[in-house]
C-alpha cells in the first residue's frame, strides 16, 4: 500500500567534472522536470579527494 511512485518524479546521473567516471544518481522532481533546469551540485569525488562541481546527464 505504501510502495505508490511520485508522478513526475526522474532519477538522474550527477557525473564528476573532474573526468573521474565517478558519479552520484539524484531524484529530480516534478517540478525541477517541467521547469527544464540541468542541476549542478559541488559534491565530494574520491577518486581525486576534493569538492568538484558535478553536472546532471540522463541515466542509461
């Protein structure tokens, strides 16, 4: 009863800028979706041990 899905609701791949590969997957939602707008999140990525900015792609 308990397991209904949000409608609008997007899982998308925030991929490393530092060109690691290394990557965090977010859930978007509905109204981040309509409004067209790419997130962009300065995040930790330990392959190279700092804070880089990591920028939305879609998931595969």
């Amino acid at each position: 009863m308990g397991d209904k899905k949000k409608a609008g609701a997007l899982f998308v791949r925030l991929v490393s800028t530092a060109g690691t590969g290394f990557f965090y997957v977010k859930k978007k939602t509905k109204t981040l979706v309509t409004n067209q707008t790419k997130l962009e999140f300065r995040k930790f990525d330990p392959r190279v041990n700092c804070h880089v900015l990591f920028k939305e792609e879609k998931m595969k």
